[in-house]
C-alpha cells in the first residue's frame, strides 16, 4: 500500500529532472557520458539514474550500473 502512494510521487520528481532521494535537481550532479545514455550521480545523496539522450528522461539505475 505504501509502494502505491510513494511511486507517483517519485515519478513526478523524474519528470522534473529531480532526485527520489533528496529532491535536488540532477542537472547539478556528477555525469559520466555514454553513447545514448549518461550516468548521474546525484551530487547530494548519491542515488544514480540514467539520463537518456533520445528522450531526455531521467529513470532509476538498475543496481548492476556502476561508476
């Protein structure tokens, strides 16, 4: 039940360009650039994303992504 009311909440913060964690803006973290994707790290908190290039979206790391 907690699940349902937080996911909105957190995917309204992705479509803002802003962190789950700690709702800073991601545009101020650490980036390592890739081809299609980039790596953010959030410079506050520290929760990794991916930032995809095609669609500018922001979407949560799966935990095999590293630095």
């Amino acid at each position: 039940m907690l699940k349902n009311m937080i996911a909105p909440v957190q995917a309204w913060l992705l479509s803002q360009g802003r962190c789950v964690g700690c709702g800073k803006s991601l545009s101020n973290g650490k980036r390592k650039k890739g081809k299609d994707e980039e790596v953010v790290t959030c410079k506050y908190c520290g929760r990794i994303y991916l930032f995809d290039k095609t669609k500018k979206t922001y979407q949560r790391a799966p935990l095999t992504v590293s630095e």
